[in-house]
C-alpha cells in the first residue's frame, strides 16, 4: 500500500496550473510565413469563438508530470503492505495492573475471543500466557520485569504477525515513549478512579528567627503530582520526639523525620565551564529562594569528591570512576545530536511561563528510560534510569542548545528536581489518566514505521529517480519541438 508520511505537501501540486496556463497563453501564436504577392489572395470569413488547445500535448504531460513527482517528493512516499487484519488467530494482551477490573469490565469481548481461539497473554517481558479471568496473575508473575506499555507493544510487533487487542489500564506513567504507527493493534482502556492522594512527604525547619515547621505536602491526582509548601499549624499535624528526633504526622501516614540536615550537592565540570557557571547560578538562586540548607561543592579533580553527596552533576565528558557514588547522579547523555524547534514541557506543569523555553539541540533517548523533562514533541529532554537515581540530560546547559540558562524559571525546575522529585515516586505514584485518542495507532511517521511493520519501503530514490528520467524525457521533448519550429 502506498502512502505519504506529509500528505498536506501534496497541496504543491497545484502548481500543474502554470505550465496548463502557458500552453494555453501560447496555442494562439500563429506561425509567419513569406509569400511574393498577396493579390491572388481573398479576405476569408471571421470566426467569432475560438478553441483554445495546447498544440503539445505530451510536451504539457510531462511538465505536469514533473510537478506531480516533486510534490510526491516533498510528501515522502513510502510503501507498506496493507493491512486489512493480519492472518493467524489474534492475541490478547493483559496489562498487570487492575487486570481484574480490566477483565471485569472488558469479560464479554475477551471470553468471547478466547472461545473461537484467541490466545491470551499478560503484557510483560516474554508475554507469559494465562487463563481467562487469572485473577492470580499479579501475583503469579511479579518477578517479570515491567516495561512501559508501548516498548512492550513494539517488542510484541517484532516478534508476532497477527493483531494483538491489548487491554490495560489508562494511567498516562505506563505509556512512555512514542505511539506505535500499526493497524495490528487494538487498544482498550479500562477507567481508573479519580481520586486525590495527599501525604507529607517532607518537613525542615523553618525560617531562622521563626520556630515554624516548614512541610512538603505531596497532592496525587488526575491532573498530575503537585507539591506544597507550608508551615506546620494545621490541626491535622502532630510532633513528637522519638529518640531525640523530631517527627510529623498526617492523619493515618506514617510518620515523617524532620529533615535538619543540609543537602549536599558536588558538581564536577571537567572542560564544560560555561556550563558549570550557568549551573551554579541556578543552585545560588535556590539557595537564597528556600529555608533549606543547601551546601554547594566544586571540585575540580574526581579524587575530591568525598563519600557519598546528595546529589552529584558530573558535568564532564569523563567516564565516571568506580569510587564515585551519589544517591542522586545527574549526568550529561552522549549521542547523536538531532534539531528541532521546539520548547520545554514538563509533565504535570500548568505554568505558561514554561513553555517559553526553547530547545533547538537534543540528543535521542532509549525507550528504557523515564521521562522527566519532555519537549513538545514527546522527545524527552531528562530522562532517569528505571529503578535508579540516575539523570540523564538528553541537551545541554548551553543557549546554543537550549533557552534553559536564560530562562529565569530554570531554577524552580531545578528545585523542583532536587527536593520533589525524590518524592513523586518513579511508578505508583502519578494518578495521570491518557485520553483515549493518544493510545490510537500513529500514521505517517517515518521513523516509527519500521517498528511496527519491519517491511515497510522507502520509496525516495525511486521516486527521485523516476523524477530525473521525465526531467530528461521533457527536455528532449522541448528540444525537438523547438528544431521543427525552427525547421
């Protein structure tokens, strides 16, 4: 089947009207001939309508022709085989999570597969086949490692040739990484509950001449993870001293320790000095913006950074050595750089002023890794490691990248970066719902194509190549029709 991946550039083969117009502009020019005498000649009849037909007609052809093949150019031709439901029995593929409300909600169309042979899978590492209504299946297969639902989906396309109907939840933190362009595959969401979780996730003290407590309240929704400061006072906090310590509670949480202690942060730059300034910038404004104890380090050699900090931005292109650790490791990501015009979107954000961020330079990221930072694009900007705390920074601090350095809300995501996001929790925590719209299959995506389908045929060259034969067609043509005239 042949398709476009811009179909709206086919708008510029509308410029077929030009050579159509010159023809026509040109099919009245009559030829002059030379005769000795005009008197044997007689006045003839006027005509009064007048055909007007291009006296070229394969000359016209193929200078339309030409116009057609380079707005197909411009469109990105490419072929695939149709798809009209791929042979073999279909799979049903069962996302863990809620598996049994989803089978609950969604018994009828699965037994109803399963009874005229549909096979049916958990959708994990290796697709593990179950029965029908396994409400055992969380626990039977908890030690299958769990990956986001569209890098499970693109494993699945790989691997099988038939349609796959998956049914999983609709948590938007299970559908990392990009849509899948494939007509195999039949999603169906099952609703989650629309609640609000709220816990203290954080406390310190307050400001220096106060003896409040300053708390980190953590709200878990639909709309997305949002975190507030505010000082202790409500009736629904308690203090109390366990073993010279101080703690708070909230309503039925477990207790949280207030935190006295201030954060270290070591920053090792190697040649990236530009961007060690911009950085330290940034941490300077945090510093004087918060009631936390921020102790900032600058080390210039690897051998001084000393036990184990906070936070550690390793800012060099140095591989790290083996004595270095940090609970919380940023680090700038090495490949290919790619272009865009896009701007900085972070998850959960509503604040316009973010969106006014730039990002010109970003380096592509695996499907393993989490997104923290996106661009308007899906792209993901800051990544970290699953089950790790390891950042990884698919840009750069520097404006020929990106607009983050000048941009004075870098220091709140940077805040928000060191001391919420530790609380947001890598998995269970984001409450995000996806429209149902964002699961359906993506078309005309030139890079994912070959994902889904593995057969797929860029057809670039042969149409660029067909475009230079009618070229050279058209040109002689062109040629001959001028030697008869001048004959």
């Amino acid at each position: 089947m042949l398709y476009f991946l811009h179909p709206i550039a086919f708008y510029t083969a509308a410029a077929i009207g030009l050579p159509i117009a010159i023809h026509l502009w040109n099919a009245g020019s009559g030829k002059t001939l030379q005769v000795g005498s005009i008197r044997l000649f007689i006045e003839g009849p006027r005509k009064r309508w007048r055909r007007f037909l291009p006296s070229e007609w394969w000359l016209l052809l193929l200078r339309c022709f030409l116009l057609i093949i380079l707005a197909a150019l411009m469109a990105g031709p490419a072929w695939r085989e149709k798809n009209n439901g791929a042979p073999g029995k279909p799979w049903i593929l069962m996302g863990r999570e809620s598996f049994g409300a989803t089978y609950r909600q969604y018994a009828t169309i699965i037994d109803s597969m399963v009874k005229t042979g549909a096979e049916l899978h958990l959708l994990a590492k290796g697709f593990p086949a179950i029965s029908p209504g396994d409400s055992t299946a969380l626990e039977l297969h908890t030690d299958i490692d769990t990956l986001p639902y569209r890098a499970l989906a693109a494993q699945w396309l790989r691997r099988e040739k038939v349609d796959a109907y998956i049914f999983t939840t609709d948590r938007l933190r299970h559908f990392a990484g990009p849509a899948l362009p494939s007509g195999r595959l039949h999603w169906f969401l099952s609703g989650s509950p629309d609640s609000v979780n709220i816990s203290i996730v954080g406390a310190h003290p307050g400001p220096p001449n106060g003896s409040t407590i300053e708390v980190l309240q953590r709200e878990n929704g639909s709309h997305g993870t949002r975190f507030i400061r505010q000082a202790m006072g409500d009736s629904h906090y308690e203090q109390k001293d366990s073993a010279g310590s101080w703690w708070l509670r909230y309503q039925k949480q477990s207790p949280v320790k207030i935190d006295t202690a201030a954060c270290g942060i070591v920053i090792y730059a190697g040649d990236h000095v530009k961007e060690l300034k911009y950085l330290s910038a940034a941490l300077e404004a945090i510093k004087s913006g918060i009631f936390l104890r921020v102790r900032v380090t600058i080390v210039k050699r690897p051998a001084e950074i000393e036990g184990q900090p906070q936070w550690l931005f390793w800012l060099s292109d140095e591989a790290i050595p083996e004595h270095v650790h940090a609970a919380n490791l940023f680090v700038f990501a090495h490949d290919k750089t790619l272009s865009e015009n896009s701007w900085l979107e972070k998850t959960g954000e509503r604040n316009a002023a973010i969106e006014s961020i730039p990002i010109q330079l970003y380096m592509p990221a695996p499907q393993a890794v989490l997104p923290v930072w996106q661009d308007g694009f899906g792209h993901i900007i800051l990544g970290v490691e699953r089950n790790k705390r390891v950042f990884h920074l698919y840009t750069r601090l520097d404006p020929d990248w990106n607009g983050l350095s000048w941009n004075g809300y870098f220091p709140v995501l940077l805040s928000r970066l060191l001391f919420e996001y530790p609380f947001t929790g890598i998995a269970g925590n984001d409450l995000r719902r996806i429209d149902p719209l964002q699961v359906m299959p993506a078309t005309g995506m030139q890079d994912e194509k070959a994902i889904a389908t593995g057969n797929s045929t860029d057809l670039f060259f042969i149409t660029w190549l067909l475009f230079v034969v009618v070229l050279i067609a058209e040109r002689i043509c062109s040629l001959q029709s001028k030697r008869q005239h001048a004959g």
